[in-house]
C-alpha cells in the first residue's frame, strides 16, 4: 500500500467490497507514499487483516526507542515524519500486526517478504519474513534485488502470498505470488481475489484471480537498488 489511499479506495470499490469479504493486506501499508494515516484508518473500518511489513516494523522499533527515550534507528524525513504523526489508535494498530497469518481454507499463508525454501516455517526467522527477496548461492535469506526470487525455489504447500519486491513486479509461482506492483512508484496496486474455501489457481490462471488499478502518478522515484552483477 506505501500510503496509496486514493487507489486503494479505488480498487476496493472496483472488487465491490461487502462486510460480507475478508480483506488481507501484506503489509508496508504505510511509509514512501501520500497519506499513510488515510489507508491505516481505511484499514480499521473494514476490520481488514494485515501483516507486518518490514516498514511497519521498522517504524515500532522507532516508536519503542522514543518512548523509552532511547536512541533508535536513523530515519530519513519521510518516516521521521511519519514517527511524529501516527496517533496512538495507529500505533496499536501497527504493534497489532503479526508476521504471518494462515488461511488454511485457501491453503494460503500470507507473509511480507518470503520463506527461505526448505525450511519449516517454525524456524523461518522474522527478518526473513520481513525483508527476504532472494537467495543466496547457499541458499540462505538475502534482501537483494537478484533476478532470482525466493519464490521461485519455493515448492510449497502451503502457497504464499507476499508483497515487498516491487522491482520484481508480479511473481506467479506454483506455490506463491508475489503482489507487489509497485504503486507507489507510478505502478499498480493489486489484488488477488479468492472465492469462500478456493485455493489459488496454477500460474496460467493466476491471472484471472487478479484485480489491479493503476497509480494515479508516480509518488517517489525508484527506490530499490538495481541487482549488482556478480
Ligand atoms: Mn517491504
């Protein structure tokens, strides 16, 4: 989400969302984009579920140091910012959050970031489910834009359902899918709409499961950085 309120509205709007739909957010709701507050509240009204995102965590690791007059992490000025706006209501909302959740009707695991391939999810490490985007050549957790995805190597079940690697774009993998179309970067947001007690389709009909709305403008640049050769 990154703060991208105005297309979220938009795409729920376009699903023709009821309180009768179960509404699953893959964190990184707030932080980079223009109205975090806006798509937290949007967020509470629906009794949305959400994970944590790696920005979301990195924001509660601030708040703790603030509160407890520590030193925290450094923050560029749009998070700085952030620190100083999100009320209390928010704050609980975001501390709120798990690191994954289990939706074992749809055969679906929701998570930020990824799994490392192999290793059962009792023993995943929460930096890993906040910030994985690739492996390395031994195949441990690694945040680098390699062309490579976790996702690709991850043979499930159950299926993930992530966000985070919006330089990698959609990823539809037969056991996991990636949603991240990158908004607020003049992208899309999008959704993956499942039916009561349906399980994923195979990638050559992910599609068909898939909503997106374009970004209504390109927000921030680019942030990621290109994958190094190596
Ligand atoms: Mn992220």
């Amino acid at each position: 989400m990154h703060g991208c309120a105005d297309e979220l509205e938009e795409l729920l709007a376009t699903l023709g969302v009821t309180k009768d739909d179960r509404i699953v957010f893959v964190g990184d709701l707030i932080a980079r984009g223009p109205d975090s507050r806006r798509v937290l509240r949007i967020a509470r009204e629906l009794g949305a579920l959400a994970v944590r995102g790696n920005h979301e965590h990195r924001m509660l690791v601030a708040y703790g140091a603030l509160t407890r007059r520590e030193r925290g992490p450094r923050l560029g000025p749009a998070h700085q910012r952030l620190l100083s706006e999100l009320t209390e209501e928010d704050w609980a909302q975001l501390e709120a959050l798990p690191l994954s959740l289990e939706f074992p009707e749809h055969q679906v695991r929701v998570v930020h970031a990824g799994v490392v391939p192999g290793v059962p999810f009792e023993e995943q490490q929460p930096w890993t489910l906040l910030h994985v985007r690739s492996l390395t050549a031994l195949g441990a957790a690694s945040d680098r834009y390699a062309p490579v995805s976790w996702a690709e190597r991850y043979v499930g079940p159950p299926h993930v359902v992530f966000g985070h690697n919006a330089q990698a774009g959609l990823q539809l993998f037969p056991f996991a899918t990636g949603l991240d179309t990158g908004c607020v970067y003049g992208g899309a947001l999008t959704a993956l709409v499942l039916e009561r007690a349906q399980v994923p389709p195979p990638p050559s009909e992910r599609r068909d499961v898939l909503v997106s709305v374009p970004a209504r403008q390109r927000y921030v640049d680019y942030g990621p950085r290109p994958a190094r050769a190596s």
